[in-house]
C-alpha cells in the first residue's frame, strides 16, 4: 500500500512535549508541576517511574534537533514548561528557562525547521494547583499572564502557536477520573475546569496576538465517538469529549446537555473563547464506542471497547478509517471552521524494526489524504512523537518514538520508521 500525494506547501512535522522528554526537573530554576507531585505518589505510575530524567532533552536538544534536520520535517511541534518559565505559575519570568527556551528556539530555526510553540501540556506549576488549579477562574487569568510574557520573548521565531494541548485530557482524566495529574475525581462536577482552560485559550489568543505571534490555533483531542441501541449514550459521550471544547471555539457555544455543569456566567465568556483562529489542530488517536449504562449510575453511558481491530501496545485499536470519518464529520458540523492540521497522529509499538508503526502511518495519512478530496482543509501532519518519552501514568513502557530512546544510556537510534517518513516527506518535495 502506497500513500496517496500531497498538495505543494504541506507541512510535514513531528511533536513533543516538554515533561515528557525534557528531564532537569530541578535544575535552571523550574519549579515543581502537578505532574511531578503525581509520579512521587505511590501507585499513580507504572512501575514508580517518573520525570526527572526520561530523554534528558534539557541537556540533549541539539542531538534531537538534529535527527529533525535528518528527518526533513519542515516543523516541530514543542511545548513550554509553564514551571520553567513561572515556577510558580505567576510573577516574573525565571532567566534560566528563558534562556533554555531561546538555546532551543535558535537551534530549530538554524536547522531551517519551524518552531510551533504549545503553551501548556499538562505541566501546570503545583503552587497553581494548590491554590485551586483549574477548578479555579483565577487559573485562566494567570496563564494571559504567561501567554504575554512567552509570546513576548518568543513570537520573532515561533511561526505557530497553540494556548493548550487537549484540554479533554486534563478536565476527565485529570480532575474526571483521576488516572492523570493532578489526581482528582470528580466526574461530571470537573467540568467548570474545561470552561476555565477554554477561557484561558481565549484570553491567551489575545495576549499572543498582542506580542506579534503571526499564526494562532489549538490542539484539541477528537474521536469519533459509536455507539448502539439508540444512540443517547454516544451523544453524551460526543458531547463531553468533543463537542464540549470544539463547540465554544469554532461556534461561540455549549452543548445544552452540558449547561448545568458550566460555572455560573459562562456565556459571557464566550466571545472571549471563540476569538477567531488561524487554524484548527485535531489531536486523533482512536474512535471511541459507548452503549446505555446497564444499571443507573453518575454517568449517562458506558464505554465499551472497540474489538475488531489491531491493537498498539498501549491497547489503542488501530483504526485508519475514522480519521476519515473524524474530519468529515466536523467539516460538516462547523461550517466554515478554520485550516486544520493533525498536530498529534502515532501509536505505541516495540523495537527499532517497526513495520506495524510504518503500516499505521500508511494507513492514516491515506484516510488523512481521503478526508481532504472530501473537502477537508487540512494543511499539515505532525506525528506522535519525534522520540521515546515518558508516557504519563503508564511510564516508560509504551514507545510512540520514531527514535528509539535507551533509556539506561540516552541513545538515541532512528527506528525503520523514521526513515520511512523521512523518505515520503522527501518524495513529496
């Protein structure tokens, strides 16, 4: 199976994020993050693993953007560590992690690849958390402040910006069910924490449009959600892990089912959150499938697994084709909608010779390229991850690098995948 051509200008790009691949937890100033307090509690991460290590990218960054120069990618996605930056999450900058970002920064631009620049990905400073984290407004007016002051010392190089990464993810899994940090519980009564992250991506397009910053989007986490019997279940399930942080971006509201739950005044907040963007990024990793619940329970439906399909060894179903079905179904939801760019698309697979990651790249930039002959207006591809990293509660185990990462010795060696795809994006040229 061949993949299908690209259009002339199409970004070809791959992404990281800062906790998981940086290390230097306590060096350069950086304060301590929720995620730093979840992996020293017991029992919250795979085998006790942490952080303060994993690729050591903190010191190693000019071997890694050097496997990006052999890559070809024409850009890389990466976050700030808001820690890094505001140890504890308000007041003045800390030199040293402006200085590590601008080492950084110079190193990607000298190798002639685009930086585009993600705000925050799940490393909120732990003084913020302890003063109420998401839960709390004051959350969002904190992150303005750290989206003017990183917009201020970085928008002369980075060419794309994105306020969040996935904020579903921090609202259910860190505040919902607490399998992520910062380990709270709360089911339905976590949503006021995804209204508060869509307020911050709102006032943080404005403040990064204020310092000059050229292209503002996001990076929202989408599956397409299946479901059976008559389908209340799904679209519950659809509304809270979609259209709750697509709908108030691209249509200025909220899903009614979900009014409830919102904080008191939410729609004021609105024209804040639905400031026009440059482009959309969809986060896709797997389709999603529930039924009705079969006894009465806090929830209105239930997850049931998708069988049928390979699986990753991070036990995601390998499904191409709802990519397809993904992008055409918010096409056609949001009239209109901005560019789109998959800014997170891999899998988890063991070892260097890894054909299954190749036939899954195969596979979703085929559908990828079906959605766009549908009408889909999709710019750019950035594959999950560029190297091995610490994959949040499950540690170290699952591998979703094209760059093998030995984590006793930190070698790094490009896998077959990372050759493959650096020969598509040279064909493509």
């Amino acid at each position: 199976m061949t993949v299908p051509s690209f259009p002339e200008g199409f970004v070809w790009g791959v992404s990281t994020s800062a906790f998981q691949i940086e290390g230097a937890t306590a060096e350069g100033g950086r304060g301590p993050s929720v995620w730093d307090t979840f992996t020293a509690t017991p029992g919250k991460v795979a085998r006790g693993e942490d952080a303060r290590v994993t690729a050591d990218h903190y010191h190693r960054y000019a071997e890694d953007v050097a496997l990006m120069s052999q890559l070809g990618v024409d850009a890389y996605r990466m976050s700030f560590a808001w820690p890094r930056i505001q140890p504890t999450g308000s007041g003045p900058a800390n030199a040293e992690g402006l200085a590590f970002y601008d080492r950084l920064l110079d190193a990607v631009c000298e190798a002639g690849i685009d930086p585009v620049g993600t705000l925050y990905h799940w490393d909120t400073p732990q003084a913020l958390e302890d003063a109420g984290g998401w839960l709390s407004r004051d959350t969002a007016a904190r992150f303005a402040d750290y989206a003017a002051l990183v917009g201020e010392r970085f928008a002369d190089r980075v060419k794309m910006w994105i306020p969040l990464n996935e904020p579903m993810v921090m609202s259910i899994f860190g505040y919902g069910i607490g399998e992520y940090a910062p380990g709270r519980a709360l089911l339905l009564d976590a949503l006021p924490t995804a209204h508060h992250q869509l307020l911050a991506h709102g006032l943080a397009v404005s403040a990064l449009r204020a310092a000059g910053a050229a292209s503002i989007g996001t990076a929202n986490n989408h599956s397409p959600i299946w479901g059976e019997g008559e389908g209340e279940a799904a679209a519950f399930l659809d509304a809270l892990i979609n259209r709750l942080f697509a709908d108030p971006i691209l249509l200025g509201s909220y899903p009614e089912v979900l009014h409830g739950r919102l904080p008191d005044g939410f729609a004021d907040d609105l024209p804040v959150i639905a400031a026009p963007l440059d482009f959309y990024g969809v986060n896709y990793y797997e389709p999603m499938a529930a039924t009705t619940p079969t006894a009465p329970g806090p929830l209105p439906f239930e997850l049931r697994p998708v069988e049928g399909y390979p699986m990753t060894t991070n036990d995601s179903p390998v499904v191409p084709d709802a990519l397809r079905e993904l992008l055409v179904t918010m096409h056609e939801r949001y009239p209109g909608m901005p560019p789109v760019h998959i800014t997170e698309n891999g899998c988890s697979f063991d070892g260097i010779h890894d054909r299954e990651r190749i036939d899954f790249l195969t596979g979703h930039l085929t559908a990828l390229r079906e959605a766009m002959d549908a009408g889909v207006d999709v710019r750019g591809y950035f594959f999950w991850s560029l190297i091995d990293n610490f994959e949040w509660s499950k540690g170290y185990a699952p591998r979703f690098g094209l760059v093998h990462i030995d984590y006793d010795t930190l070698a790094r060696t490009p896998k077959d995948s990372f050759h493959w795809y650096r020969d598509l994006i040279k064909r493509s040229r």
